[in-house]
C-alpha cells in the first residue's frame, strides 16, 4: 500500500473518528459554533429572499407560498438553530473552562445533545425539498394554520418533527449543564466567583429547563394532530387559542434564552475592556435570578392581547410585562456605570459589546410600549413588533455573541483575528442594522408576513430603505468570515491572555485533548487555584500550552493549512472520550423522523420501521457499554454548596424530573381547558371500563412498591430480594400495559368505533394514555437492563444508584397515573 | 425508612383510589365530588413523591427543586382556564 | 378650527393616538438619556494614545443601594404613569353603552370578510356604516385564524374559528373609505385578504339596507 495515502487515509480517518464519536466539551462546542454558523447562514439567505422580495411593490420574485415558507423558516432556522446554538457552543466550549471542570457532568448526553440539535435541522430544511414544501405558518406556527388540514404534506410534519429533536435536545442539555455547575465546580469556585458568562448560561438554562417541555407537549399534540388525526388544535374547543397559551408560555422564556447569553457575553467582556470591576455585580445577579428568570414564565399572554382573552387577564399579563421590564434597567444601568472612570479600549469585542447594549435600549423601551394592551391592539401582528424583536434579538443578543466570539477566538485558536477587519465589521453592522430595521418601527400599518403589498400603501420607501439596510448588513458579515477563517489560517500568535481578563479560562491549561477520561469525576484537581485570593493566582505568565497546536478546533478547515496540525493523531489519547452512539442515536431520530413523516407513502412504515431498529440497536449498545463500564459515570456525592449530601445522577434525575413535571402538566392542562370549553363531554363511565381503570390503577401503585422493596433490598446488600423486586416490577408493568391494550382494542371495536378520530374525548384520552404507556415501556425497557445487571453482579450495597434512579421515574410514571384515572375515567 | 412505613403507603394508595371509585359511582357528577376525588388524587401524589421517591429524607434543594414546575403548572393551567370568557 | 378638527377625529382614533404620544415622549427621553449616558461614558473615557499604561485598581465595589433604589424609583414611576394611561384607555376595547348600536357580524375565511348585516344580508369584501354612530362588529372565522383590522381607526381583534370577539368604532365622516386588512398569517391569501369600509350618512345607510330588505339597525 502506498505509505503516503495510507497514513492520509489513518488521518482521515481519525479525524472522522473523533468529530463523530467525541464527546469532549470543547469538541462539541466547536461543533456546535459551525454547525450555528451554518444554519445562520441559511437562515440570512432566506431573509436576503424576504428583503428582495419586499423591495419593490406587486413584486412577484417569491409565490406567496415561497413567501410564507421563508419568513417561518427564517424564523425557526435564526432563533433556534442559529441564536441558540451558537450560545449553546460558546458555553460547551467556556462554561467547564471558567469553573475549572474538566468537562460536563454528562459527556456522552452532551454528544447527544448535539446529534439531536442537527438531525433536527437537517429535518427541518429537508422540508424545502418535499412536494408542498416547508412548514408556511410562521415560526409561531399558530394552529389550525399549521394542521395536515391546512399545511398538508411531509415537508410541515419534518419541521415540527425536527423542531421536537431540537426542543428534547435542549431540555437534556439545560439538565446537564444546571449538573454541572451545581456540582463540578473546582475547589474554591464559589458561586460568588463564578464568571459572569456561566451565571447567564445558568439563568438561560433554568429558562430552557422549564419552558421546551411545554413546546414538546405542544408539538407532539400538533403531530398527532397531523400524522393520527386527533383533534387537539382543529376543533374550536382546543384550537387556536390553546396552542397560543401552549406556544408562548414556551415562547416569552425563549425570548430570554436567547437574550442571557449575550448578556453573559457582554458582563465578561465590558469589565476587561473598560479595565474596571463589573459595577454593581450582585445587582445584576440578584435582578436577573429573583426577577427576570421566575418573572419569563409568567408574562406569556402579552404575546395574546388580540386574540379574544379577557380584559382581566390582558390587565394582569400587562403589569407583569412592566415589572420584568424593571431588573433590565438596572442591569443596563450597571453595564453602563462600569465603563465610567475606566479606560476603555475600544477594540472589536468591546465595540459589539457596546452594540449589544445601546440596541438592547431601543428594543427594550419599545418593548414597554408593546405590553400596552391597548396600544398593541395596533401594534400587534405588524412590522413595528418586527422591529421590536429583532432589536433585541439580533441588536442585543447576536451583536453580544459576536463580540463573544471576538473576544474568544484568540483562546480558540491560539491566534489573533484582525482588528481593522474586526473594526469595519462592526461599523458596517451597526449602519446596516440600523438602516435595516429602525423604519419598520415606522410601518405601524403594514401587517407581518405579507407576501407583497400594493404600491399606493406608502410604505415603499420604508420597505426599500430596510431592503438597502439588509444587504449592507449581510455583505458585513463577510468580515466575520474573513477574520474567522484567516485567524484560524495565518493569523499571528496570540498571547495568552491577550485582554488581560481574569476569568479562569484564560489561565486554564489549554489544549484539545482532553483533560481527563471520561472515567473520573470531571474535576480538576484541587490545584488550589481558587484557595487563594482571585486576584493573587490571575494570569501574568501562565503559559499558554496552546500555541501552534490547536487549530484542529475549526472543524479541519483543511489540514494543510494548520501549523503544527499535531492535534489529530494524538487524539487517541481521550479515546474513552469517544463513544458512537449519540451519533448512531442522531442517525435513528432522522430516520424515525423521516418514516413518520413518509407514512402517508407505502413506504413510510418501512423506513419508520428502520429508524427503530436502529434505535434499538443503539440502546442496546449503550446499555451494554455500561455494563461493560465502558463509560462509566461516578457516582460521587457532590462537594460543592449547595449539594454536598446528593449523588449527582440522583440530582440530575430529579431535575430531568422537574421537565416532565412541566410535559405532563401542559397536556394535562390541555386536557382541563379542553373540558372547560367543550359542550359536550360522555359521562364518566359510558366509554370507559372503570372496574379495568381501577384494577390497572392499583397493579401500578403495587408495582411502585415492588421498587421500594427493590431499592430496600440493595441498600442492604440482599442481591436475591433485589431481583424479586425488580422481576415483580417488570411483570406488573406488562401487565398494565395488556390491560391497557385491551382496552384500546375494545374500545376500537365499539360499536360506534372509539377511534383515534373519533372525537375530542378520544383525543384527549389516546394521547394522554398513550404517552404515559411509552413512559411505562421506557421504564419497562430500563428494568430489564437493571435485571441484567443485577445478573451480572453489577450491584452491591455501596453501588446501586441506578436503581434508585430508575425507582424515581417509575415512581413519577405512577403519580402520573394518579391523575389521568381519576381525570379521564371518573370526572 | 421502614419497610413498615412503604406498606402504609401503599395501603392507603389502594384504599384511597377505591375511595374514588366509590365517591364516584355513589354521587357522580358535582362539582364538590370532583374536587373530593382531586384532593384525593393528589394526597396520593404527595406521599409517593414523599415516602417512595424519599423527598422527605433528601436534602433541602432538592426538596425545592419540585416547587417552581409545580407552581408553573398551576399558573398555566389557571391562565388557560380563566382567560376565556370572563 | 380645533373643534372641527376634534370632531372628525374618530372616538378611537383619539385615544389610542394620544396614549401612543405619551409613551413616545417618555419613551424617547427614556432613549435619549440612556444612550447619551453611554455615549458619554465611552467617549469619556476612551483609551487616549499615551495613558495605555495607566494601571488601573480594580477594587470590588460595593453595591450602591442609593443608587438602585433611585433607578427603580424613577423607572417605576414612569412606568406607573404610563401603564395607568393604559388602563383609563381600555374604551378602546370595550363597547360604550350605546343606546343604539348597530351590530354587525363579520365571518373571516381564506381570504375574504364577509359582512352579515342586522337584515341577514350577507356582503363579501364590503362594509357599509352609517357615519356618527356606534358600530360593533362581531367577528368569527371558518377556518384558520384571522386578525381583523381598520388600517386609520385603530381597532383590531382576531377572528378564530368556533369564537366571537368583537370591536367597536365610530366613523364620524361621510364619504370616507378605510381598508380593512388581515393581521395574522393566514395562507397564502394573506396579504390580499382586504376588504373596503365605505362611511355613509344614517339617512342613505337606511335607504340602501332597507333597499335590501332589513329594518335598519335591528
Ligand atoms: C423590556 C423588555 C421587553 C418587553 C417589555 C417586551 C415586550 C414584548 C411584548 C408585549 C411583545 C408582544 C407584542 C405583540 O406581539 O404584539 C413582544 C414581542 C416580542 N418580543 Fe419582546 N419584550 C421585551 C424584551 C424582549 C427580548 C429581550 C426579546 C428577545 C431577545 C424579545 C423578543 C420578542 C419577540 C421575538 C417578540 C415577537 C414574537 C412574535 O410575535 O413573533 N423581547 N415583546
Ligand atoms: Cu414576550
Ligand atoms: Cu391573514
């Protein structure tokens, strides 16, 4: 063989190895940074279409149905593909980094946390290509606009399938990541040293915690709408004003999520560049973890004041809108105050810095202007909201981000970006920006999403000065592109720590391996860095292991063009960091995903088939990993305040707990508004068996304490009871499912068939029923795993976590039962 | 915790849910009936997340860590209920 | 000639118009003393050729309760004068007690308005008012959600299937015309979902409804 190709092909091939199997955290960040990029990209294509589009009156560039379907897919690919993401990439990359943790609690989720991210786009931009086209209801996809009904075809159901694959993966990641800084900070790293930027990651995830499970909820009642035929969002009971309530409880934290991490960004970066401390620090802490992230979640309806909701509500919902409006001021205030005495270096970092914040002012006090339920009876569903939002989440937030990642690419790269590029970027920007968006607060008549508007509206002008303003703005970003890839190609060496900032990751020993396996417990050791003062231990002379072997990072932007590209053949060395099934669990989501959306082609089930297979064959592998130890997780109890006395895969199954809390309690409370709205509703015991309900009730309450017992039993080391337990477990959940798929098949075979599409109460009651029986076969699947492993001796008195977690979730299954018997069979 | 205490529980899981059925079929229907059959739900919630998923033994955040979507569920659902009509 | 001016002002016209300048002027001082605040600061303080060297303490700071207390003192007092404009504006929203309004049904489908006038008469894409009097449209759909709005006299409310929301306007002027236009994403149609309002005087209102078999205003 020749040496040559075969050494290429090793290369290639490790480097396949490792951007597909990694699951370290700089890895993952870097993959999601470009995989952002991209999807940001597409997404200002889409958008440069909408602006051509509008340029000129009875333009006829763009069908209306091209039209609508690149304004929703604008929406959805810019806010939760790119903004997002691209956070969520600067934090995988820094959060570990800034508190001294050798990686996330949960490496192998992280992994599959970014499968999830991409197989959900790739689903979603699959839809252009389908016959109907992409999801066209806007990116709020109000119902019944978005039912099979009146958004027919695969190219709908694969957005709304991606954007679930999107939701789940954030939930998993704000559950890993809340782990992580609760419990692997290093020694020393006080809550009260924490860097800014992982504080505002923290309050985004608390955001992303609580606010995607309402949109699962939402979405996966919408797929049943669409691919079974239930009636959740096309009856008038439910409808549309359900899945508004449903879509912005979701909505408003969303807005927050996208904001914080800019926020963090620009507290990170505003002290460095004005050489002073961060003015009134614990205001701004205080202000956003006592206000803004409690307070997101309950101004939702400001999004709802047309829609026919009760003045007393629009009343309660505005005054809410103004207090959260309160903690902003303050924050903004501070970051102002901390330039003042300083000596501020106004280099491009900085620059976006300042950007962020003097558009956050515009976009904010228009925002105030927007919780006026009287002035919005205007406002609302026109270009003035456009430009409110788009000031604060591409003002703010993305002029935020890009002053991020200007301010870390040195530390990324090792190299230095050019700053008279850096510079022009952000001028033509700021204009662009400006020129783009400060007119629509002018088109107070012009309603959104309109696919053309005649020419004796008066709004041409307006419109064309917006078009102007996009393609500057676009042709801006050329700069970012340019800096991003000459850095990474030939810039000149950075120092290390060219700002002279003081946060940890600027003194941490950087390279790309990995610092540790994945085997121990993702600290650092106890250096001490932290035990003596901030200040003493801050960067001068730390040496920056980082130079000239670590451009790998840019996702092999071609190997030639790295210096000293060594990083790829010693990647070996983390490969316990590797693991292929979060990728092969990315793969079987696209294909499941694709199946379902198929299913009205024969050859839908076969592929849906596929994608389940797959499924299976990679849970098998992942279990078998883990009892191979393959991967293991420690179990230590955690050291950090305020979590010393808890195991940390215990705390991480309570806070999984607290999303389901939040699935089950929207579908539930799907299910009451439902009720409250229908006129009609069967009497309690006319469908439904109620002596089957009660029988399957209490085999589910016994199989609860066959998990006590089981739990009992390994606390004290008796193998054999554990056994029992968990065998008497299994069997009682498969004997709740057969009487619950004896039901189903009797009520099927009514006389008046009880069907998927038989009506509202059917709809309500096979959906609810029905993801709780998945929870139950999920739980069924982890006790045949634990059987396994009891089997195999894999638990002892010291060791038996696993199976207390697992006694969480069934536990949890139970209670939900608790409430759908009584809701669904006696009321 | 005692094998004792979960056998408790577990009694009255069993006996409270047949309770339900038998407030159900003697009175169905009012508004108070449903309550009573809700309260008794949730008792039942209570002490399962209490005594079996040991909330009672863990230590204080994570005790907290249920209220904020406990709390959440109950503004949704008492938004989407009452913002209609009036 | 104020009066006349006044009196040709639509009643929620007036209104919303009035609460929109007084948040535009708190709104826009807001604006310009904040932004001035950071211009100020980073022009003040820029980093001048020849003080890069200046090393500069970086004490920790106190909080300064002073300070914030003042903030939201003035921010909430802004706020509160605002947001209690708002509320004394909500007859924007809700009907006067008129003792003699005309009610009229509005269906939205894709994408048209149809008009159900008291006679039973239904109109597609064209509404007729009499000038001077209360008008309250009742407003549903047949399909997806619409948003039904009077670009001029600032009143809007969605129209959804299986519901009923309603608005109210006066228009004062004979002769007018307004457009009505659709505010929520509704398919394809959207942008051309229009529909013309026509003001005519009471007399020749009545003339053409009972021309089309009604009883005016029942
Ligand atoms: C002082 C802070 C803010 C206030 C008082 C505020 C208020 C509002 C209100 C009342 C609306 C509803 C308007 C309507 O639909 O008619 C709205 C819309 C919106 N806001 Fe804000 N907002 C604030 C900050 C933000 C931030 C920080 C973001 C994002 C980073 C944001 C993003 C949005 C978006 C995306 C919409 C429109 C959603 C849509 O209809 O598609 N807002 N805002
Ligand atoms: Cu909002
Ligand atoms: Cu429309």
């Amino acid at each position: 063989m020749d040496p040559i190709n075969g050494g290429q092909a090793r290369i290639m091939n490790s480097w396949l190895r490792r951007w597909l199997f990694t699951t370290y955290h700089k890895d993952i960040g870097l993959l999601y940074f470009v995989t952002s990029l991209w999807f940001g990209f597409i997404g200002s294509i889409l958008a440069l279409l909408i602006r051509t589009q509008l340029s000129v009156p009875g333009n006829t560039l763009l069908s209306p149905g091209s039209y609508d379907q690149a304004v929703t897919m604008h929406g959805l690919i810019m806010i939760l593909w790119f903004l997002s993401p691209l956070a969520i990439g600067l934090a995988n990359y820094f959060v570990p980094t800034q508190i001294g943790a050798a990686d996330l609690a949960l490496p192998r989720l992280n992994a599959l946390g970014y499968w999830l991210y991409l197989a959900g786009g790739l689903m979603a931009a699959l839809g252009f290509f389908m016959p109907g086209g992409n999801a066209n209801s806007g990116w709020t996809s109000y119902a019944p606009l978005s039912s099979a009904q009146y958004s027919p075809g695969p190219g709908p159901t694969f957005a709304f399938a991606g954007l679930i694959l999107l939701a789940v993966s954030i939930t998993l990641g704000s559950v890993n990541f809340l782990l992580t800084i609760a419990y692997l900070r290093a020694p020393g790293m006080t809550f009260s040293k924490m860097p800014m930027f992982t504080w505002f990651i923290a309050f985004t995830m608390l955001q992303m915690l609580l606010a995607f499970p309402t949109l699962i909820s939402a979405l996966l009642m919408l797929m049943a709408d669409r691919v079974i035929g239930t009636f959740y969002f096309t009856s008038s009971s439910g409808g549309a004003l359900l899945w508004d309530q449903l879509f912005w409880f979701f909505g408003h934290p969303e807005v927050y999520v996208v904001l914080l991490p800019a926020f963090g960004v620009v507290a990170e970066i505003l002290p460095v560049f004005s050489g002073r401390h961060l003015a009134e620090r614990k205001v701004i802490l205080g202000a956003t973890a006592l206000i803004v992230v409690p307070l997101s979640y309950l101004v939702w309806t400001h999004h709802m004041f047309i829609t026919g909701i009760n003045l007393s509500t629009q009343e309660v919902y505005s005054v809410s809108t103004l207090i959260i409006s309160l903690p902003f001021d303050l924050i903004i205030l501070a970051f102002i105050g901390t330039m003042t005495r300083g000596r501020i270096s106004l280099k491009t970092p900085m620059l976006f810095a300042i950007g962020s914040i003097l558009l956050f002012i515009i976009g904010g006090i228009t925002g105030v202007f927007l919780s006026s339920f009287v002035l919005d009876v205007v406002f609302r569903g026109t270009y003035y909201v456009v430009a409110h939002f788009h000031y604060v989440m591409v003002g703010a937030a993305i002029f935020g981000l890009i002053g991020g990642i200007y301010y870390w690419l040195p530390k990324m790269t090792g190299r230095m970006y050019n700053e008279r590029v850096g510079k022009v970027h952000f001028v033509l920007s700021f204009i662009g920006f400006n020129l783009l968006y400060f007119p629509m607060f002018f088109l107070i008549d012009m309603p959104r999403r309109y696919s053309t508007y005649p020419a004796d509206a008066g709004w041409t002008g307006l419109n064309q000065l917006a078009t102007v303003g996009a393609f500057i703005f676009a042709l801006a970003q050329i700069g970012l592109v340019y800096n991003l890839v000459s850095t990474v190609r030939s810039g000149p060496i950075a120092p290390p720590n060219p700002w002279g900032a003081e946060t940890l990751e600027w003194t941490s020993p950087v390279s790309e391996q990995p610092v540790s396996t994945g085997r121990d417990d993702n600290r650092m050791g106890g250096s001490g860095l932290w035990d003596s003062p901030l200040r003493a231990v801050l960067p001068i002379g730390t040496p920056h292991q980082n130079i000239g072997s670590s451009t790998g990072p840019i996702l092999g932007m071609g190997a030639g063009g790295m210096p000293g590209g060594g990083t790829k053949g010693d990647y070996a060395h983390g490969a316990e960091h590797q693991s292929s099934r979060p990728v092969s669990l990315g793969l079987a989501a696209v294909v499941s995903v694709l199946g379902i959306g198929l299913l009205q082609y024969w050859y839908g089930l076969p592929v849906l088939f596929l994608g389940g297979a797959i499924l299976a064959w990679t849970l098998v592998g992942w279990a078998r990993d883990d009892l191979h130890g393959r991967f293991s997780i420690d179990e230590l109890l955690g050291q950090r305040w305020p979590f010393h006395e808890t195991v940390k895969l215990k705390l991480g199954m309570w806070i999984f707990l607290t999303t389901e809390v939040v699935v089950f309690g929207s579908i539930l409370g799907s299910y009451l508004f439902i009720r409250s709205q229908v006129p009609y509703w069967p009497a309690p015991g006319s469908i439904h068996d109620i002596p089957l309900g009660l029988t399957n009730t209490l085999v589910l309450l016994t199989s609860s304490l066959t998990v006590v017992v089981a739990v009992h039993a390994i606390r004290e080391g008796n193998q054999r009871l554990l056994l029992a337990g968990l065998c008497s477990t299994f069997i009682l959940g498969a004997v709740f499912m057969g009487i619950k798929g004896s039901e189903w098949y009797q009520l099927f075979h009514l006389e008046n068939a009880f069907n998927f599409t038989a009506g509202l109460p059917a709809s309500v009651y096979y959906f609810t029923t029905g993801l709780h029986g998945a929870h139950v076969l999920a739980g069924m699947l982890v006790t045949l795993y634990l059987i396994k492993r009891t089997l195999n001796g894999g638990f002892s008195k010291e060791n038996h976590f696993a199976v207390e977690n697992f006694g969480l979730y069934w536990h949890f299954v139970d209670i939900l039962w608790v409430f759908i018997f009584p809701l669904f069979y006696l009321i | 915790m005692k094998i004792a205490t979960t056998l408790i529980v577990w009694v009255y899981l069993v006996t409270a849910t047949i309770l339900e059925v038998v407030i159900y079929s003697e009175f169905p229907g009012s508004t108070l009936i449903n309550l009573s059959i809700g309260i008794l739900a949730a008792s039942k919630a209570v002490l399962i997340v209490m005594y079996y998923m040991h909330l009672k033994y863990e230590p204080r955040p994570i005790q907290y860590l249920i209220l904020p979507p406990t709390f959440l569920v109950a503004v949704l659902i008492l938004t989407l209920v009452f913002s209609v009509g009036h | 000639m104020l009066g006349v001016y006044l009196a040709t002002v639509p009643p929620t016209v007036g209104i919303w118009s009035s609460l929109f300048n007084l948040y535009n002027v708190f709104g826009a001082i807001a604006a310009i003393l904040v932004i001035s605040y950071l211009v100020y600061n980073v022009v003040k303080y820029r980093r001048r050729e020849g003080h890069d060297e200046a090393v500069e303490e970086r004490g920790e700071e106190k909080v300064n309760w002073r300070k914030v207390l003042f903030t939201l003192a003035i921010t909430s007092s802004v706020l509160f004068v605002v947001e209690l404009q708002t509320f004394n504006s909500v007859p924007l929203i809700v009907p006067p007690q008129s003792s003699d309004p005309l009610n009229i049904g509005v269906v939205g489908h894709q994408w048209s308005w149809t008009f159900v006038y008291p006679n039973g008469d239904r109109l597609v894409g064209n509404l007729t008012v009499p000038a001077g009097r209360v008008v309250i449209l009742n407003i549903t759909s047949t399909d997806v959600t619409h948003s039904f709005a009077i670009t001029g006299l600032d009143v809007a409310v969605d129209a959804n299937a299986g519901r009923y929301n309603s608005l109210w306007f006066t228009a004062p002027d004979a002769g007018s015309t307004y457009t009505i236009r659709c505010k929520e994403l509704c398919g394809v149609g959207h942008a051309f979902m229009t529909a013309k309002m026509t003001v005519v005087d009471q007399a020749t209102f009545n003339a053409w409804i009972q021309s089309t078999g009604g009883k005016p205003g029942s």
